[in-house]
C-alpha cells in the first residue's frame, strides 16, 4: 500500500525508537533491554541512511559514529569534534546537511531530548513497543496524540530465550 506522507520540505522526518509502555527508553544512559532483534531492525530501517542523535546517546554508543551511516550529532557545545561524525548545534543544520547531500529522509535516533525537539516535525515513526513497564527509568519518550497518526502497521513477536520480553514493530505515519 502507498502512503502519501505530507512533507513539504523534501525531506522525510523519521523517528526510530524502542519504549516501553511506560514510555522508558533509557536509564544511566544505557538501553534497559537487549532485545537483538529489535538491534537488527534498527540496523535495517536506518542503513545508509542519514542519522542525527543527541551527545548522551553518542556517549552511550561509545563515542563512535554508527557504520554504514551519515552520522550527525547534536551538541550546544562548538568544541566537540569526533572522527566520522558531522556535528551540528541545530536541528535545523542537520535537515539541511542531509537535503544539500541528496537524501530524502533523516532518521532520530535519540535519546530523550531529542525525540521530545524533533517529534512535533515528525512525519514518520518506527516504534519497537516494548511490553513490559520499567519503573526506574531516567529518559522517556515524549506523550504523543495517537489521533494525530495512522497505525499503518504492526507485528508482535513473543519473548522468547533470546528477547526477555514480547515486543511490536509498529509504523506510524501523521496524518495530513
Ligand atoms: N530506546 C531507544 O530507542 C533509545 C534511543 C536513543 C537513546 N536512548 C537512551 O536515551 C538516553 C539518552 O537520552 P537523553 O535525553 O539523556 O540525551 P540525548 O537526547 O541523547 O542527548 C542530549 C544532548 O543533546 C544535545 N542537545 C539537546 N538539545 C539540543 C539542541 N536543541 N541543540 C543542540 N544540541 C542539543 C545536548 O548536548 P550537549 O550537552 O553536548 O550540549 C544534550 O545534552 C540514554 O539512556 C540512551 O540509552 C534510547
């Protein structure tokens, strides 16, 4: 099925998150789960593609840029420079980056206050709902209005040995 996705910009907005269902997304800036398929998922949707993440979450993926990605960070910080990462002190700087290389779509990878800027310019979400609640998290993903989106798809799969927990890839896109 083809979607129209409302995009005057040229460039698709995407945001790519795994949440639990009461919104966790991280805690001592880790990931509260390892739920490898959810990983391989992850490196499908945003495989040579451009990225944009926040500094906490480069410092939780150990400082180094994701292979096989254009890799671009936000920071209110001027002096920071890292080996195959584009920084950028603005959103902004990083939609036009990637518009100025061609590509059509950016990927939010993360963490919380970058989700929380850039979700009201979203125009697509994968969400890996994770069925399960984590009290003690430190960063959360932002409430949204699901009246806003389509469901356009979801697919459960149990937990199993490998993945503690039962999860859902969903797809949303925000209607017009
Ligand atoms: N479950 C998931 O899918 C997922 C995905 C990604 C991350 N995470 C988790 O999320 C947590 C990290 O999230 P977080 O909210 O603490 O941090 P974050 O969003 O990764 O990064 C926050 C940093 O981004 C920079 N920043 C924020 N707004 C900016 C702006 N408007 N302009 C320029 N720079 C800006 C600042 O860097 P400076 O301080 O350097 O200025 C700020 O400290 C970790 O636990 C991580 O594991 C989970």
């Amino acid at each position: 099925m083809l979607h129209h996705i409302p995009n005057q910009n040229l460039l698709t907005i995407t945001i790519i998150v795994a949440v639990s269902e009461n919104n966790a997304i991280g805690k001592n800036n880790a990931l509260l789960w390892h739920l490898p398929n959810d990983l391989k998922f992850f490196k499908n949707k945003t495989w040579a593609m451009p990225v944009v993440y926040g500094r906490k979450t480069l410092n939780a993926l150990n400082n180094r840029p994701l292979n096989g990605r254009l890799n671009m960070v936000l920071t209110r910080n001027n002096q920071l420079e890292v080996s195959g990462i584009i920084v950028v002190n603005d959103f902004e700087l990083a939609k036009q980056k990637a518009i100025s290389l061609g590509y059509r779509e950016l990927m939010v990878l993360g963490g919380g206050e970058i989700y929380a800027q850039t979700l009201p310019y979203a125009h697509k979400m994968y969400i890996t709902r994770v069925h399960h609640v984590f009290e003690d998290a430190d960063a959360f993903f932002p409430a949204f209005s699901e009246e806003d989106w389509y469901l356009t798809s979801a697919f459960q799969y149990f937990a199993d040995e490998k993945h503690a927990y039962a999860y859902t890839f969903e797809t949303w896109l925000r209607k017009i």
